[in-house]
C-alpha cells in the first residue's frame, strides 16, 4: 500500500489542490518530531502523577459497581417494557379477530 493518499478523477495528473493537501498531511520526516513527541507524552504521563483524578481513585470501585447496577436495571426495565408490549399487541391481536368476526 502505498504512503500517498489517492483520489481518482477522471482522468489526469493530481490537481493542485491535491497536491497541497497531500503536502499539509504528509506526516514530518524528522526523527527529531517523533523524538520530541514521544518526550511531550511522556512528561505529561508524568506530571498528570499528581492530577486531581488520582484523588478520585479510592471511589473507582464504588462508581463501577453504581455503574453496574445502572446497566442492569436499564435492562430488566427494558426487558419489562418489551414483554408489556408484546402482550400489548396479543390482546390487539386477539380483539382485532373477535371484532371481525
């Protein structure tokens, strides 16, 4: 696979606004980019140590048990809601054939 994005037209050569956008996409060649992209996350992965979310940890267990709980009475009311309207549209059912008849 090739590294160029590739947008087919009728026919021809790349316009120059494909040219361009290719160029303002292209990833940096430099090592040093990379190099220095890979020291910016690391020290942020550092300093973020002593964030104001890691004061919040101790509730982790608590917010996804919540979380949990959540999720499963979302789906026994759902499970609930499905059977009334299944048995809903029985009784439809069946009326609608008593009243033709």
């Amino acid at each position: 696979m090739s590294k160029h994005l590739h947008f087919v037209r009728g026919g021809g050569d790349d316009d120059p606004l494909t040219r361009a956008l290719r160029a303002a996409y292209a990833a940096p060649e430099s090592p040093a980019y990379w190099d220095g992209l890979e020291g910016r996350i690391l020290r942020t992965l550092r300093e973020a140590e002593g964030s104001a979310y890691l004061d919040l940890l101790p509730w982790m267990r608590w917010t996804v048990a919540a979380a949990a709980m959540l999720a499963m009475a979302a789906g026994v009311l759902e499970w609930r809601a499905r059977e009334a309207s299944e048995r809903m549209a029985y009784r439809n059912v069946l009326n609608s054939s008593q009243c033709a008849t």
